[in-house]
C-alpha cells in the first residue's frame, strides 16, 4: 500500500491546477514530488531551501496577500523549530495556513530523536484556532487535505504518518466516527491507532469511536457515545499521551467521569529500530492496549485470538 | 470616512514632535524615540504608494515595520498621513486604546503586519514579494524596517540568504542603524546583504534627500536594502 504522504503531492499539484489561490511552500523536504508542479506553477511553488522560520514567514506573507499556502516538512521542523512563527506570522497576525507534517511521532525511529515530534498536537493546543486533522489511511489523508485546502483562511494542521489501518473509513473533517457501540465505556481511537483498539478491545462490552478530527474536539460526538456506553473514557492517540485529556474532561465537566490517556510516553527512549518496536515500547500495540484499557474499565471479555 | 474628515488636516514633517508629544507627553524625544522617524516620513510622504483610502487595494505598496519597539514616530507618521484619527494617539499603551507599544496589525489601520518580536517582518515581506509575484501584481513594492540589532535575529539571515539569489526585485529593506547592536563590525550589514545578491546603498537617516534617492535608485532584478545611519542609541 502507498503511503500518507505518498498521495501529498498529487493531491496538491491537483489543486494547484484547479485554485490559483492555492501556494506550496517547502524546505527541501518533499520537493521531488513537486518536480511537475513547479514546471507548471513556478510562482506558487517555493523552495525556500533549509529555512523552516521562512518557511512560516514566507507562508505567512504569502497569505497576507489572499494566497492560500500549503507547507510541507517533518513536523519537527514544521512545528517545534518555527514555533514561534506559528504563533504571531500566522495566529497574531491573522493569517491562514495549511501545515502537512511527517514523521511526527516515530515513523522513522532509526532516524532517533532529532526527527521526532510526538509533542506537535499538544504544542499546537497551546495556540488558538488551529483545526487538526489525524488520518488513519492514505484515503482519508487524501479526503483531509481537500478538506483543509478548502477551508477558507482557517489554521490547519495535517499529521501524515507511515502508520496506517488497513482500511479507510469515510471522513468528514469534523466529527467522531461510531465504529462499535457497547455499554461499559468509551475508547477513542486517533487515526492509525484504530486497528490496533478494534484488536484489543474485541469482545469487550465498549463503544469504539474513531476520530481523524481532533480539534476542535468532537465534544458533542463524545457526550453522545457516552449517555449509552457510561463517563469511563478512554483516548488513544499517536501523539503524545494524554494531549486530548483536558479536551475530554472539558466535554464532561458537568457530570462524573474518569479519562484515562494513552499514546507515546514522554520519555526519550533512546532506541532506532523499526515502527512496530516503538509502537510495543510506548504500549500502543494490541495486547498492550487490551491490559490497559480492559484494566481501567473494569471489563471483562474474550481476549482474542493472537492478541 | 467621516472619522477622517473630522480629524485630518495636512500635517507636515514638523508637525511630528508635536503628534509624538500626545502619546509620551514631551515635545523633545531623544534620538532612540526618533531614529526612524525620517525614514518613515519620506518613505510614507514622498515613497510609498499607498493611503487610508488604499488599504483594500491589491496593487498599493505594502510597508512592514518590522521593528515594533518604540513605534512613537511610526503612530505619528500614520496620523500625521490620515491612516488613523490624531485622538488617538493620547491613550497610546492604554487598555481601551488600540495603540500598543508594539502595533498590532488588527488593531491599527495602515499596519500591515503586527511586531514586537524582532525578526518577523523580513521574512513575512518575503513572503508577501513572493505571494504577490504569484498572483501578477508586479507593481507594488514591498518595504519593511528592520533595526541594526535586529539583525541579530538569525531569521532574518534566512530571508537575505533566499532573497537575493530569488531575485525579488520588488521586495526593499531599510536598516535603521544607530549603531544599537552589541556586536557589530563597520560595514557588516550592508556587506551581507551584498554578499547575498542584494543591491546596497548607505545613506545619513537624517537627510531627506540622501533618503529618498536611495529608496528610488533602480535595482534591476535584485532586492535592495538602505543602511540609514544615525546618532548611536547610547551615544
């Protein structure tokens, strides 16, 4: 199967041909997809070389002038280097973007640290107005990039990822997904991380809701599913532990609930190796998450086969 | 417009102390307060293509005051052109007064962009030179003024670095140089922005006319940047 960020640079030299608001702003990374693209939009494909605080101040002016900018780099270079950028060349000066990251949590872990961003979601919360978009499949990152071209001057975060579920599943760019429904507690599964949570809690009395869009949060979706399913809540994310823990406290501040958060540790691991062995040591494979959630809920259920 | 009617005369250049004098209460400024004050009065008075009536219009001129610290002279210039009623320049720092001591874009009519941390306004000018090549406006030239220690802010090294070599021809940067950086060298900003491709032109930041010719001289297929020196801040 191709990857995320494999359908990035179609997808966006489609629409750069079809709006000529649209602009691609990059640094080095990524730029062989747009090979064609700057043949044929030379003006509104810019490689401002390994530049990442102009990569967000050129976006920025860019769109001051009603240009519609597409930044592409790894999301350590995308969001934690020109953090700052973020903040005032686009949220204080009142100037729109769309940010596609990659390699945000540990797609890469022989790469180590210096390439990893599991923060990029939690930093983000930080500003104001950003939307951010998780996908879990090729399909639906391609459905999320339109969706987030589309969306008029707004702020909006992509997080690409190698991780993917084997399937897509139909995607809004708002809402949470019901994908199981029970009546012993939540589980939200974030993009990629899907597959593994439909693994680990089969056979548990739970309703799964799956979300690709994590802010705004879907308090309204989360209410719903728990006026059936009861206030124990569960968030899986691939990004840091425990980023949508406040948000989820929030859509239930006013009745009793518990949230448990899981997702990447924050400790440094200090290790390379392959995707699945990070995936196992921040306990986000299937059998990990099976322990932990069915511990929290309380539930008791068939532990599948192979789990 | 009537808010502009009831509250603009022509002013002129010595009308300025007077104008800054509403929002620090002393008609003598000392030369930190006005080091770009004759910078921006020839750039908005006989340079920029832009007005109060113009800020809606794609093709006018954009300015980015980069360096938003002490934007004294910056609020007076803009009063003093018709962008924003002289009423409000006593309430500057106030809480109900949109005048803070560093602009804000949404906030102030005629900024173009909001500043206050240092090295912003380079690279987003290179953004708007570029965003507006894209689009086929090829007349209005983007101008924004950054300080000598500003400079300092690595940020700005990336927008010298990209723009020379893209040949932003419409993008012009002014240095306000008096001479504030901790550590400097005779004649280092002007060599590297000419290192980087830029055109580069030295000029008193006193003299109008010294100014206004080297904000006009042509620089074909290459930015170009002014060093405006004057008196040291801590002289």
């Amino acid at each position: 199967m191709d990857t995320m960020r494999d359908r990035f640079a179609p997808v966006v030299t489609r629409l750069l041909d079809e709006d000529p608001r649209v602009a691609v702003v990059l640094a080095e990374i990524g730029r062989d997809g747009f090979a064609e693209a700057l043949r044929r939009h030379p003006d509104r494909v810019v490689n401002v070389g390994i530049r990442e605080q102009l990569l967000v101040g050129a976006a920025a002016g860019m769109a001051l002038t009603g240009l519609r900018p597409v930044v592409h780099t790894f999301a350590s270079f995308l969001v934690e280097r020109p953090f700052e950028q973020l903040k005032l060349d686009l949220g204080h000066q009142g100037a729109g973007a769309v940010l596609v990251s990659a390699a945000a949590s540990f797609d890469w872990p022989a790469g180590g640290y210096t390439h990893m961003a599991p923060g990029d979601v939690a930093l983000l919360d930080t500003l104001d107005g950003w939307a951010v978009h998780v996908p879990g499949h090729p399909d639906e990152a391609e459905a999320l990039l339109r969706h987030a071209v589309a969306a008029g001057d707004d702020k909006v975060y992509v997080r690409l990822s190698v991780q993917s579920n084997a399937r897509a599943l139909p995607v809004d760019g708002e809402r949470f997904r019901t994908v199981r429904e029970g009546r012993s507690g939540v589980v939200v599964a974030v993009g990629p991380v899907l597959d593994a949570v439909l693994h680990a809690t089969e056979g548990l009395d739970v309703t799964v809701l799956y979300a690709t869009t994590v802010r705004p949060f879907d308090t309204a979706g989360l209410r719903r599913a728990t006026a059936a399913a009861g206030t124990d809540v569960v968030l899986v994310e691939p990004y840091l532990a425990g980023t949508s823990t406040a948000a989820a406290n929030d859509a239930l501040a006013d009745v009793p609930h518990r949230v448990l958060g899981l997702g990447v540790g924050r400790a440094e691991l200090r290790r390379y190796g392959r995707v699945e062995e990070h995936v196992a040591a921040h306990g986000l494979d299937a059998r990990s998450l099976r322990e932990r959630i069915g511990g929290f809920l309380a539930v008791d259920g068939v532990v599948p086969a192979g789990a | 417009m009537t808010i502009f009617e009831e509250h603009t005369r022509p002013h002129g250049y010595a009308d300025l102390p007077g104008l800054m004098a509403l929002m620090t209460g002393d008609e003598k400024h000392g030369p930190a307060a006005t080091s770009t004050l004759d910078v921006l009065w020839v750039l908005y008075d006989r340079v920029l293509r832009v007005g109060p009536e113009r800020m809606d219009d794609p093709g006018r001129d954009r300015f980015l005051l980069s360096k938003g610290h002490g934007p004294m002279a910056y609020y007076a210039v803009l009063a003093a052109k018709g962008f924003l009623p002289v009423d409000w320049l006593p309430g500057f720092g106030s809480y109900d007064s949109p005048l803070g001591h560093h602009p804000d874009r949404l906030l102030v009519p005629g900024a173009e962009i909001g500043s206050g941390s240092l090295g912003h306004g380079l690279p987003i000018a290179v953004g708007t030179a570029l965003g507006l090549r894209a689009q086929g406006l090829d007349e209005p030239r983007v101008w924004t003024l950054i300080g000598d220690a500003e400079l300092d802010e690595g940020s700005n090294h990336e927008a010298i670095a990209f723009a020379g070599p893209a040949g932003l021809e419409r993008l012009h940067t002014v240095v306000v140089d008096n001479s504030s950086a901790s550590h400097a060298r005779p004649g280092g900003i002007a060599a590297r922005f000419e290192a980087a491709g830029w055109s580069a032109l030295t000029v008193d930041g006193r003299d109008h006319e010294a100014l206004y010719a080297a904000f006009t001289a042509p620089h074909p297929g290459r930015p170009h940047m002014v060093v405006a020196r004057v008196e040291p801040k801590n002289a």
